[in-house]
C-alpha cells in the first residue's frame, strides 16, 4: 500500500498552491509600495528605529 504524501504547507493548513496564488497577487502590491516615495520613507523611519532599538541592547 503506498503512503500517503504529507502536504508541504510548512505547518499553516493552507494548500502550497493558495499561498502560491496570494503571492502572486501581494507580491506586485508590496514592490510598488516600497518602491514609492511613502514607502521609500517609511522604510528609512522603520530601519532607523531597528538601529535605536539595538543600540539600546547593547
């Protein structure tokens, strides 16, 4: 009797060809975004914000 293939959905229930799916459609979504001026901005304030937060770490 052959065995049963386990699903690659790394563990979230959802079928690897939804996930594939919903990539393809935020994928285009989130390059425009950082690729804006708001994006761009936003950005900048997010990574200055890691850098202030390790600082305080060490």
């Amino acid at each position: 009797m052959p065995r049963k293939k386990k699903p690659n959905d790394h563990g979230t229930g959802i079928p690897y060809h939804e996930v594939e799916a919903l990539a393809r459609v935020l994928l285009p979504e989130i390059q425009a975004f950082f690729e804006s001026e708001k994006g761009q901005r936003e950005f900048a304030d997010w990574k200055a914000q890691q850098q202030t937060e390790q600082q305080k770490q060490v």
